[in-house]
C-alpha cells in the first residue's frame, strides 16, 4: 500500500475536523483540546475508526479522487470518541493507583 503526499494531507485534515467533534463534545468547549491537540486526538481517532471500520467490514467506497468523505469523517470522529474514553479510564485508574486506592 503506497500512501501519497495528498493523502496524508486529507489524513491531515480529517483529523483536524474529526480531533476538534470530540473535543467539543466531550470538554462542551469551541476550542476542544486546542489545535494539536485536536489534530492528535483526531489522527489516533482515524486510525481506530479506520480499524473498526476494517473489522467491522464497514463498506467505504474507493475514492476515485482525493475528496473527503463523510464517512470517514463519522468514522474517525467516532474512534475519536473511543480514544477519549480510554484515555479518560487510563487517568482514573493511574489516579486511583497513584492514591493507594488500587490493590496491587
């Protein structure tokens, strides 16, 4: 698989767009978890929505022409999500631990 300059770029922004749903769902805030952060919580979001969407075989079609597709889009916004949640569980548990509140 030999991925182009221009796909990386839609990767880019799709994760862009996808990083900044979530943050605004989940923080209830414009600017989410701000620009990189936003771009980074959508580029990890893409790659889980894009595996689920592999497992799950969720149909998308070829894109004959670079364009951004509303189903990645939803795809990446909602490995997004699932990515938030992790992490959001991943600080809870550190927390709990970091506190004694865990038996080890």
């Amino acid at each position: 698989m030999n991925i182009s300059v221009s796909q990386v770029v839609v990767w880019i922004l799709v994760g862009t767009l996808a990083g900044s749903l979530a943050g605004i769902v989940v923080k209830r805030q414009r600017s989410g978890f701000g620009h990189l952060g936003n771009l980074a919580v959508g580029l990890v979001g893409a790659a889980i929505g894009l595996f689920a969407g592999q497992v799950l075989k969720i149909e998308i079609e070829q894109l004959v022409a670079i364009a951004i597709n509303l189903n990645e889009v939803l795809l990446a916004f909602v490995g997004s999500l699932v990515f938030l949640a992790v992490l959001a569980i991943a600080r809870r548990v550190w927390s709990k631990k970091k506190r004694g509140e865990l038996e080890s």
